[in-house]
DNA sequence: ACCTGAACACCGTTCAAGT
DNA sequence: ACCTGAACACCGTTCAAGT
C-alpha cells in the first residue's frame, strides 16, 4: 500500500471511531469521510462495506473478547467464568450501539466481513459454556448458537435506551436461567 | 371526514399492511403511496409519522392482545396464564417485522403515536404477572417494565433471520427463568 | 496506484399551488 | 377540505476523469 493511502485509511479509521462512538454503528459513511477530509468514493475503496469498516475497527475488540475467554477458560468456576464472559461480551457490545444488528445478521452470512470474527466470539463463547455443562452447573439444551443469541438480545436491550435501565437486571435473569440444571 | 378522504385512508391502510407485511416496518412511505395510487403528501397528510400509520394498522391487534390477557386473568394456572400470554405477544410481533424496535422506543415516549397501545400492553402484561408472583409461581424480582423488556428481546430475536431458529427454544429458557422462584 | 467529483436512484420533509 | 408535484437535504453506489 502507498503511503498516502496507509495515512488515509490510518486516519479514516481514527475518525470511523470517534463519529461510530458519538452516533452509532449506522452513522453515515459520507459524514465519517467529510470529516476525514476524503470523499465518500475514498472511503468506500478503502472499506467497500459497513461490515468492513466496522472489521477494521472493531478486529482488536474481538480479539481481546476472544483472549479473555482464553484466560477464563483455566481460571475460577466454570460458572463464575461463563458468567463473567457473558458480561463483558454484553459490555463492550454498548460501546457501539447497533453493533448487535449487525453481528446477528454475520453469524450466518459468510460474505459479511463480520463474520469470521462473530464465528470466532461463539466458538469462544462454546468452549466456556461446554466446560460449565461438564461441570454440572449449566443447563445442557442449549449450544453456541443459544448463546450468541441469548448475548446478542441482552446487548440489544442495552441499545434501547428506554430498556437500558433494565439491562443489567435481565442480565442476571437471563445468566440465572442459563446456569439452571 | 369527506367521502373521497376516507376512502384514499382506508385504502392506504389496505395497502400499507400488504406492504409491511412483506417488507416489514421500516417499507418505504413513499412506496406505499405509490401502490395506493395516491402522492406521498397524501399519505402523510394521514398518517403524519410511520408510528401514526403502525398505529393505525396495530390497533386491533393490540385490543386483541390485551382482551386476551384479561380472559386468562380468570382462567387456568397464573403460570400458564402468564407465560401463554407471553407466547402469544411474541407470537404476533413476528407478523409485523421490525415493529419491536418502534415499540421498545414508544414506551417512553408520550409523542409516539404508539406509546398508548404499548403502555396498555405493559399493564395487562403487569396483571398477569403479578398475579403469578401473588401466587408465589413468578420470581418477584421482576416488573411490568422487565417483562416488557423481555418481550422485545425475544421478539427481536425472531425478527433476526440467523437466530429466528433459535427464537422459540430461547422463549422457553426466558420463560423458565421467569417461573423460577 | 490512488483519489475525486458528479451522476444516479433512493429516502422522508415541507409547502405553494391546484381542485 | 383535501390533494399533489416539486424542491429540498439527505443516503449509499458507481464510475469516468484526474494526479
């Protein structure tokens, strides 16, 4: 990549960040460029989709979600670290309203630039609640998929602002109901 | 109202549910006025915001759903009351793709043309709940707001083609979590 | 190689002008 | 009273033309 073109897109990523902070994962692409100082065309050949600009941004979020499971995985109760999983997973999902939209929709479509990443978080997400099933202390109908689902509905309540207030509540409904026998 | 008014009203609410049935909530306002035969003006003339014309649209299924939670107020266990009713209100959210989030951010707001219907849903959803808590069958942890919640979440998670699969199965773990003491 | 303005086909909002 | 076309300010997509 030409220099010129590593600094546009260093920067459009930079300011993708801040106006995705402030307005949301649907913020408009043109808005992020004209502040970036670029055109939209720019833009879109840097990032061709949403998905994509959303990859760039959001790869080392995943990536830490993912690392933490790891830890997780060999420290505290099987429960305590399904748990605690979940929460984070829930908590970082508010720092991109509608981000939950998106994720849902790139479970299952393997052309969406989200998609690897949300393959990865539920398989992450698998192994932790696996090892809690084995250990007694989580109830066995449910799979990876349950759970990226049951994660992405939390964070959804989240995004609403009139039921935020209730999100965390129903968090620990939801985590009670998951660790019943 | 004239004649000729009522009819191009009736009529585009006629149209807008064939359309919103296929499309989902968020069909374009202009399309509708296209099929209806009649200038977008028109339709907003109407129906001044798309929640107004949902309002209009909803309004029986509402009234259906409340009635239904006052027959099970007198009728079978408080539990199966409960949950039945819930499974009914998910149940026909999916008919009208979308309208959960219209609903989640009504509740709040006195200006939604939709904030009547779901506050009135929210009540006899309440009834029925504390019922089954007075009958020691619901955790009392909960409120009117959180079922509410619930509600949403799990008629968002029908409203997701990758995890509508997983929606019916996810109502029957929130369900129980709801029952649990 | 990379960037860009402009044309395109949409969206909902608003309103002056018509019947 | 009621309806409507048109202007408006947006949106994301596409591409020919520039550097």
């Amino acid at each position: 990549m030409r220099a010129d073109a590593r600094k546009n897109r260093d920067h459009l990523l930079s300011v993708a960040g801040t106006v995705i902070a402030e307005q949301g994962v649907e913020a408009s692409l043109r808005d992020i460029a004209r502040k970036a100082g670029v055109g939209l065309a720019t833009l879109l050949r840097h990032f061709p989709t949403r998905e994509a600009l959303l990859e760039a941004l959001l790869h080392t979020s995943f990536d830490e979600l993912t690392a933490r499971a790891g830890e997780l995985e060999t420290s505290g109760s099987p429960e305590d670290a399904l748990v605690s999983w979940l929460r984070d997973c829930v908590a970082w999902t508010t720092e991109y309203r509608g981000v939950t939209v998106l994720m849902a929709a790139a479970i299952e479509d393997t052309e969406s630039a989200l998609h690897a990443s949300c393959v990865t978080l539920r398989a992450a997400g698998t192994r932790l609640l696996t090892r809690a099933q084995d250990a007694g202390t989580a109830r066995t109908d449910i799979d990876g998929t349950d759970l990226f689902a049951l994660i992405a509905a939390l964070a959804w309540l989240g995004d609403q602002p009139a039921l935020a207030p209730r999100a965390d509540h129903l968090f620990d409904v939801v985590a009670s109901a998951i660790l019943a026998k």
